[in-house]
C-alpha cells in the first residue's frame, strides 16, 4: 500500500479555504491505482467519528469494506477502472450523531448522522467538509464516507458537480454493521449508475409524475416500451441474474402501482438480493465508463512522433464480464496482424515515408452486459498520433 505525500492540495469548506487540514497532517494512501486520475474512475474513502487513535481502525475498516464491495459484479469486473484513495479524517469524538439514538450529538470531522430527514437508516453527512477532506487526494469522482457505527443505514447522493461540488457522487455506509458493504453496493449504484430504488412503501399509493430518468424505473409497462424502444426495451425476456427474467415487475421509486422495475428482485430493491439485474448493471458499467478509458499511453494522443518511436498503451485490467478489444489503424485502416497488442512502431507496419500519417490504438468493451449502442459507443477509448515523414 503505498502512501501518498500530499503537497499543494486544498481543502475547502463551502468554498472558504482550510489550510489547516493540511498543517494536521492527514494523511492519504493509494490503496489501488490503476491508472492516471484523469483516465479512471476516482474513488475517496474517509472515515467519520475515528479519533486519531482509531487511524488504524479506520484504515483497516476501509480496506475491507472496499475488499467486499469488489466481490458484487459489476464492481468486480471493472476494478481495473478505479482508482481508489484513503483519506484519514481526524475526529474529536469517537462515533457519529444519531447513534444509539436520535438525541445523540457528536462532534466529528464530517458532521454524519442518522436520522437524516426524520429517517432512522439514513445516514447523511455534511457535504461541505466532506469535499474538505476528499480535496486532499489527487482526484475525486466518488466519495465513500465510512462512519464508525455497528448501526444499519447508509445514502447516495448523485450529481452533485451540478451543484458546485468537485465530486460527482458521495455514498455513506456504517463500518461495523454486517450488511454495510451491501449497503455501500447499493448506495453507489446510486452514485454512478445514477439508478433509482426499486423498493416501495404501501403507503405511497400511485406514481403519477413524469417518466423517470433513471434507467431502472419506467411508467411503461413491457409492451410499451418494446413499442417505445425506450428504457430496458432490449433486455426484455433475458434470463437475469438477479432471478427470473427481465419484465415490468410493478412498484419502484417508494411507490406500489403506476411505475415499474426491471426484476422481481434485485440488489436495488433488496440487499438480499443475489444481483444487480441486467438494466442496472449495464448502468453501472456506463458510469464507469464516464470517468475511466480502456487504454491510456505516455506519449500524449494528438502529438507527433517519428516512424522509427515505439508507441506503447496500457490496456486497463478488467476481467470477468468485460471484454476489451484493442485494435490499431493506419490512417483509419486497421492493421489486423497487431490486433491486441499493445506496443507498435509505426515503420514496422508498412507506412510510408514520403507523407505524414495517423497511427490510432482504439479499445472497446465488447461485455455482454452492454446491449444499447450508446452504452457500448461509451466505452470506446482512441488515441491518435501523428507520424512524421521521413
């Protein structure tokens, strides 16, 4: 685990500069790095409610939390496309607001509590220092906040670079309850695959507002959107690994009837679920793909090198459902007999010398997992240089 000296970052609260976290000494760990910041899916995980005599619990807490995360697919598959950063958050008391009881107040470096809204389980936390303490690593995309409780809850909050904060998600989780890594599963879906809750409450009665814009909900039913070719039109019938097939399965987005979800089950709609079903997982992979590219070089796409420069990529390390497939072109005509591999020199592949040319590396994900072509268009990652004459 290698252990990243922090100079020049900035921590800020509601945009106010705090150079004093940096003086406290907070440190900030890569636990996994793939690839530049600028090419991966950046995760923060930080802890609220450690003193500083519990860093090491912290740290400990926070590898493995993020262990079991990467065992639920399509997390496990696509680790190879995140980056992930631990970053310590020094608390004055031991534990967070809201546990064991709604009256508890604690003072702690992220402000997280449960009974956010009036809602034992949910677990907020202020964002403002949250982006003070996440500013601190080199990049974040996602913030993973981790509180120091044995109680249930957790949150997602999404789309918040709309709202001026340097992060596009944060997910909360408690550290010591059994299921909090499926919470933390869940909670992110949210986040990155910006997917709504398939659960619902008898209460609520009849959903009668617009079409959602999460992938995973829909006012139409299986006929209407194969007719529609709209939402999970394409994987309708499929066999899910959640269970049963892929339908309109009524009752998402806290309402029972007049709105739809994918499956019976799934890990949107119950943490006992075995999965995510077919339209959240292709989903999630789509938010990864908004942060991360398949193939990175040194040598800066666009620029120009001589025929006789090796150029050399780094193809990401995804496994399991993903298939990534390199391919490189000659002025937009593929070489085929270089097919997968990932270092070329241009005058080996037959170019001439008399006029500039372009050499491209181009990688997709060819997963199963994806059916819509917007999604696979999506994780299309080409580099191009120009070949000078000569």
């Amino acid at each position: 685990m290698a252990t990243v000296l922090v100079t020049g970052a900035t921590g800020y609260i509601g945009g106010r500069l705090v150079p004093e976290l940096l003086a406290a000494g907070h440190q900030v760990r890569a636990l996994a790095r793939t690839g530049p910041t600028d090419a991966r899916l950046d995760v923060v995980i930080t802890g609220d409610g450690y003193t500083a005599q519990q860093q090491g619990d912290f740290l400990t807490d926070a590898t493995t939390k993020w262990a079991e995360i990467l065992q639920t697919e399509p997390y496990a598959s696509y680790a190879g496309l995140m980056n992930v950063w631990v970053v310590e958050a020094v608390s004055a008391e031991s534990g967070v607001s809201g546990d064991p009881t709604a009256d508890v107040v604690r003072d702690t470096a992220l402000g997280s509590y449960f009974w956010c809204s009036g809602t034992e389980r949910l677990l907020c936390a202020d964002l403002g220092k949250v982006a003070s303490y996440a500013g601190l690593a080199p990049e974040a995309d996602l913030v993973v906040v981790l509180a120091n409780s044995t109680n249930y809850g957790g949150a997602g909050y999404s789309e918040l670079r709309a709202y001026g904060y340097p992060f596009a998600g944060v997910s909360t989780l408690s550290s010591d309850h059994p299921l909090s890594s499926l919470i933390a599963v869940h909670e992110i879906g949210h986040s990155v695959g910006l997917l709504a809750d398939e659960y619902f409450y008898d209460g609520f009665g009849s959903y009668v507002g617009a079409e959602p814009t999460e992938p995973n909900a829909s006012t139409r039913t299986a006929n209407g959107q194969l007719a529609a070719r709209t939402k999970w039109w394409r994987w309708m019938s499929a066999t899910d690994p959640a269970g049963g097939t892929v339908s309109t399965y009524e009752g998402a987005r806290y309402y029972p009837f007049g709105i739809y979800r994918p499956t019976a089950d799934s890990l949107m709609h119950t943490l006992g679920a075995p999965a995510f079903n077919l339209p959240s997982r292709e989903a999630l992979i789509d938010g990864f793909y908004d942060y991360a590219d398949l193939i990175t070089s040194e040598i800066p796409s666009g620029s120009g090198i001589g025929r006789w420069q090796p150029v050399t990529v780094r193809l990401a390390d995804v496994s399991g459902l993903a298939e990534a497939d390199l391919r490189w072109y000659v002025d937009g005509r593929e070489i085929r007999r270089v097919r997968g591999v990932t270092s070329v020199t241009p005058a080996r592949l037959g170019l001439s010398a008399d006029r500039q040319h372009t050499l491209s590396a181009s990688a997709t994900d060819h997963t199963d997992a994806i059916r819509d072509p917007e999604v696979r268009a999506q994780t299309r990652t080409t580099l191009h240089w120009v070949v000078s004459k000569g």
